[in-house]
C-alpha cells in the first residue's frame, strides 16, 4: 500500500482521533456481507493483510465474528419463554440499541447466561434503581448478556431480522486471527455510547487504550459495510 492512500472515514465519523496527545487512524475497511458460510481466517486475511502496515492494529466488529461461529439466529427462530418476555418488560432502552428490551433478546440471555443469573441481575437490577444506580442488570449477568445485539433499522439486511450472540471465545479466536493476518487483531464491541474490547491478541498496548482510541465507534455495518478496521498511528 502506497505511503500517498488517502483514507477517508465513513459518513459522520472521523478518521483521526487523539489519544493521550498521539493522533491515530482509524481505517475502515469495507468486506462483501459476512455470514456463517465464511471462515473469518479468509476475510481478514482477504480485506487486511495487503492493507497492513508494521505496527498496525486490525480491529473487528463482534458481530462480524459471531456470524461466522453462527452465533446470529434469525428471530423466527427464537421462541421465548413467559419469563424473558416478562423480564424483557423492565430493561431500559438506550439509544444504543434495545438490548435485551424484547422478549427473543432476553430469552437468548436466559440461554446464553442461566436463568439463575439473570434473575439475580434482574433482583440486583432493581435494587439499583431504589439506590439511583445505573447499570446494575449488566454488571451481574456478564459480558454475554451485555453483548447481545438485537435488531435494529441500522444494521444490514439481513441482520436487521437477526439477534447476535457474543463471539465464542474472543480472546482465543484473536490470538488465531493474528496467527493468519500476522498483525494484532481486537475483538471489538463499540456503538455510539462507547467501546469494549472483548479479545485482543496482544498484552500491549491495553485493552483500555484501544477502547479509548475506538470510543467514538469508527465502523459502519449498515450501508458502510465496514465491520473492520485499522488502528494506525497517525
């Protein structure tokens, strides 16, 4: 790749962000549509590997991973319990996403985490609120319950129909990803509120540094279809 490329970030994001006084790019990279049928070994290395620079990072959206470890279930699919639609009732919606608002992402939950947990979440859930604290729900189920996505307007057909688990085991599956990229690959989880790393192949720089440096959610999986990136020192 030619030192002259001129990146350009998607509609409404920024290329550069600055990081404790260094300037990073973010560099979206725009892939065909992922799904189950694929080995994330071959995107990466088909979309990244010729676009990589010494000291670059590839960073990838973990709904890009999870669809390929099927791991994203068509909502007909999905027959909720009484319980999840119940419990579905009292999540507060964001603005990034209905999370578990809707009975088929709860259900998942109750899957994915155990009914136990959740409804623990769920008892300390409420007396968070009673102490004005917010956050309580996610804290106790865990980072399965927190990363499960369901669908919104925003996401590309025919993701908008689909819930999205959690990658099965982010940290391994980046180390393996590294192995056939050669570079350090992240497992990212990011929106419009903030990014979580979820796997990184590397034990530098810190999860929290590329959290901070991905905290404005560069990538685009609607329209953009960009659910990679690369982090760049600028």
């Amino acid at each position: 790749m030619s030192e002259e490329t001129v990146y350009s970030a998607n509609p409404g994001k920024k290329l550069i962000r600055t990081v404790d006084g260094v300037d990073y790019q973010r560099i979206p990279l725009k892939t065909h549509l992922i799904t189950k049928a694929d080995k994330m070994e071959d995107v990466v290395c088909r979309y990244a590997k010729d676009q990589m620079q010494p000291g670059d990072i590839l960073f990838i959206s973990e709904k890009a991973v999870a669809c390929t470890q099927s791991r994203a279930i068509p909502m007909e699919d999905i027959k909720p319990r009484k319980l999840a639609v119940t419990l579905s009732r009292y999540v507060t919606k964001t603005p990034a996403g209905i999370g578990l608002g809707i009975p088929e992402t709860m259900e998942m939950a109750l899957q994915e985490c155990g009914t136990l947990r959740i409804l623990f979440a769920a008892f300390c859930s409420v007396i968070g609120k009673i102490l004005r604290q917010k956050g309580w729900f996610y804290i106790v189920a865990g980072p399965k319950a927190r990363g499960i996505d369901g669908p919104t307007e925003g996401t590309i057909p025919p993701y908008d129909h689909y819930v999205v688990l959690t990658p099965d085991d982010p940290m391994g599956t980046s180390k393996k990803l590294a192995a056939a990229l050669g570079h350090p690959v992240a497992i990212v989880d990011i929106n419009d509120l903030g990014a979580n790393i979820l796997g990184f192949s590397e034990k530098e720089p810190s999860m929290d540094q590329i959290a901070k440096i991905l905290g404005d959610n560069p990538l685009g999986q609607s329209s953009e279809s960009t659910p990679m990136g690369i982090i760049r020192k600028a």
